[in-house]
C-alpha cells in the first residue's frame, strides 16, 4: 500500500511575519471578580460571545483566567463529589499558608476563584504572531494576556491568530 504524504506546513503571508501581538490583540477586555458567583460569569461569557475571561481580585489584579472549559470540566466533575457536598467539605486538603484572593460567606455558592486557572499565560506586546501561537501551543492555551511592565494591555485568543492568517 502506497501511502502519499502531503506537508501541512505552508507559507505564511509576507505580512503575518511582521506583526505582533499589539497589532491583533483586543484592548476592551471584559472582566470578573474572583467572589463572582458561577451564575453570574456564565451569564456574561454568553452575553458577551466569549469563551473565557481574566479574574480579578479586589485590587483589580489579574490573579487567573476562567473558561468555557473549566466550567464545562467542573459540571461534569459534579458527580464525582457526593450528594450535598460543597467546598467546605473539601477544607480539610487546603493548604493553611495559601494567599486568598477572596473571602466567602459559609453557604455561598461556587464563584470564579474556585474554578479558574491560576497560571496564566503571557507575552510582551512586542511578541511576533509566531511566539504567540507557539506559547498557545505550548501551554496549550486558547488565550494569552499581553502584558507590559507587569500590566495586562491586552488579551490575544486563537480567533485572533486565525483572522490575522486569513486577513
């Protein structure tokens, strides 16, 4: 049996070389707090057409990112916890030296600090598209934050590395 191979690689547009992450990154970045309760961020992904946003603490710094995909993992890892559990029954694991970003009343439901990724992943607005879709891939993110002297300028997802391919 002959096998035919075909390389996936192509030639970029002459113009994807020359820009960077400043060039396609959005500026108007929507939000939410580590205390939102999940109701509420699943309501602002689906208003605003997004798949994930950057959480806030209450100094309005950056502490992780919540996606479709956290939420998704935590309905279907629902099961897994018994009947009538909630966070407090998983104390007795948490770490006593951890920093919190917030503070929850006993009996309050699940909010974006529980379920958000704290690594976040990031480049310099200078980044070539290049380093931006490698860093994607190799975190295996679908966002990254652009970040200038330790400030967020800006957020990059897939999409817009796609649109600056197809533009």
């Amino acid at each position: 049996m002959k096998t035919l191979t075909r390389s996936v690689l192509r030639e970029l547009p002459a113009d994807f070389a020359t820009l960077c992450a400043s060039d396609i990154m959005q500026t108007n970045l929507i939000t939410v707090r580590a205390s939102d309760p999940l109701e509420e961020v699943e309501r602002t992904l689906s208003d605003a057409h997004i798949s994930g946003v950057p959480v806030l603490d209450d100094n309005d710094s950056i502490i992780g990112v919540l996606s479709m995909t956290d939420l998704v993992n935590n309905y279907a890892e629902d099961d897994d916890l018994p009947v009538g559990a909630d966070y407090r029954d998983l104390e007795e694991d948490a770490d006593p030296t951890e920093v919190v970003a917030y503070r929850r009343m006993p009996g309050d439901a699940l909010c974006a600090g529980d379920l958000m990724t704290t690594e976040i992943s990031t480049v310099m607005p200078t980044a070539g598209l290049r380093e931006v879709a490698r860093t994607m891939v190799n975190h295996q993110v679908h966002r990254v934050l652009v970040v200038e002297c330790g400030r967020v300028v800006g957020l990059i997802t897939t999409l817009d590395v796609l649109r600056a391919l197809a533009n």
